[in-house]
C-alpha cells in the first residue's frame, strides 16, 4: 500500500483503497494465470511451466545415465564362474 496509498487518509478512503487494490490483484492473478499480459516483467505462467518442465526432463535424463552407469558397473563385477553354474544361496 505505501507505493499507491495515500498519506493521511480516512477510515473510509483506507478501506475503499485497500477493497479496490485487492480487485486489481484478483484481476491480475486471472490474467496471469490465463497467460496474459499483466505489466510485469517476469515469466509468464506456460513459460514457467515449460521451464520447469525442460528442467525435470534433464533431471530425469541425469538419473538414467546415472542408472546406467551403475547397472554397467554392477555387470563387471559379477563373478561368473566358467562351469556357468552359479552358487545358491544356502
């Protein structure tokens, strides 16, 4: 309220302020979901959603090569014995 409020002012005029700014914001809430324009200068709702999205697929990328890597990993050590009769667990 202090960068569009009024110094000084009445009850009344206070709450006709404050009832008017929170229309606007329902407005602007709206309209950003929407994807609208709203005056500001970040992202808009879908492109940071697809920001977010580019994020979790890399992610996702990043934990199959890890798995990857891993299951490799795991298959050079296994002991496999020439007969190709493995142990069991007694």
């Amino acid at each position: 309220m202090v960068s569009w409020g009024r110094c000084y002012t009445s009850l009344l005029e206070a709450a006709k302020d404050d009832v008017s700014q929170a229309f606007r914001q329902k407005q602007e809430i709206i309209a950003f979901s929407l994807g609208k324009h709203t005056g500001g200068k970040g992202m808009s709702l879908q492109q940071r959603q697809a920001k977010q999205h580019k994020a979790e697929m890399k992610r996702a990328d990043a934990y199959a090569r890890e798995l990857e890597t891993e299951m490799n990993l795991s298959q050079e050590r296994a002991y496999i014995p020439d007969s190709g009769i493995h142990p069991t667990a007694g």
